[in-house]
C-alpha cells in the first residue's frame, strides 16, 4: 500500500441519503485517508440498497488504488449520475475497500448518525 494512503474502521453508525431517502446506513464503514485529502467513508455494498444502484460506464484509475467503477443513484427527483464508486479488484495493499462504495458528498449526504 501507498505509504500515504490509511485505511481504518470509520466507527460509529454511518448513512447515505439521497432525494430525503436513506439509501444505506452501516457501522461497518471504512474511512480511508490518502495523503491531505479530507478521509472518504466506504461502505459494505451489502449495506447499500441496491434497488437504487444503476451501473455506469464511467470509470476511472488511480495509481495507488487502481480502477474505479461508478453508480448512478435512482432518486425520487430522478438520477444521481456518477454518485458513488467502488474498486472491484484494487490493488495490493487496499484490499480491505474490495466490496465497498463510496459516494460523491457533493451528491448526496454522508454522514455520521
């Protein structure tokens, strides 16, 4: 693992909320902080409600995590677009967010409960 990237248990009760729903609440949630970026909270995909997942065809890499897929969320008010995304096989060393979401705060609400 990149020696400026963390991975710790986040604690606590964790939610996504999207268009006034909650789309996923866990207390299995990862944070993961890389270098001086503010620490971004993963969630166990099977904590998600996957009803309002809807696969994208966006990806992108990251030398130190490798490639991410993305997730719109279907919304009441209609699609989310790129909202959330998850490192199906990363790479060495980050193993631990395989099966985990994360999501754009810009587009929806996480947070701690």
């Amino acid at each position: 693992m990149s020696d400026h990237i963390k991975i710790r248990p986040a604690g606590g009760t964790w939610t996504v909320r999207a268009g006034g729903a909650v789309l996923a609440e866990t207390k299995s949630a990862l944070e993961l902080t890389e270098g001086n970026l503010p620490p971004v909270i993963y969630f166990p995909r099977e904590d998600f409600a996957a009803a309002f997942l809807d696969p994208s065809d966006t990806t992108s890499s990251c030398p130190h995590k490798g490639t991410a897929t993305y997730y719109s969320i279907v919304a009441k008010s209609g699609p989310i677009k790129d909202a959330a995304w998850s490192y199906e096989n990363p790479l060495p060393g980050v193993e631990a967010i395989a099966g985990y979401l994360a999501f754009y705060t810009t587009k929806v609400s996480v947070e701690e409960i």
